[in-house]
C-alpha cells in the first residue's frame, strides 16, 4: 500500500494501472460490477454535487482514480474538464 500511496503522490499510477489490469484480466465480471460500473454511477453523482449549493467532498478509493476507465476518465467522457491539484 505505501509504493502506491507514494507513487501516487509523485503523480506516478502505473502500479495502480497494473492492478487493475490484473483484477480486469482475472476477475472480469467483478471488475465489471465493483470498478467500471461505479466509476460510471459517479458521473450523475458529480453532476448534482456541482448544481448544489455549498461545498463538496468525494473519497474514493485509489484504484478509482487509475486506469482506462477511471472516474476521471469517466468525467472526461461527459464533458468535464478534470485536473490532478
């Protein structure tokens, strides 16, 4: 856990990219269901936070930052502008 926290916080996922490859490749359905099809329900969840008044928080998990079919990614496919700070 700390490699990926620590590359994480230098702006590195490749150990976050492997993983998921890993978890796609061996577990298909279950990367179906517990990584892109949460990654996609954020999307409306964003879309709410965004039109709501006051300010918002989102923790999630690292491995949904990372990959091909990540939130950001996800956020990028609806049009949101997405920035590492």
């Amino acid at each position: 856990i700390d490699r990926f926290f620590s590359r994480w916080e230098n702006g590195d996922i490749s150990l976050a990219d492997k993983e998921l490859h890993r978890i796609k490749t061996a577990y298909p359905a279950m990367y179906q269901r517990m990584v892109l099809q949460r990654n996609q329900d954020w999307v409306p969840r964003f879309k709410t936070m965004l039109t709501a008044e006051g300010t918002a928080m989102v923790v999630m998990g690292y491995l949904h930052v990372a990959g091909p079919d990540s939130v950001i990614v996800q956020l990028e496919k609806a049009g949101y502008k997405v920035r590492r700070i």
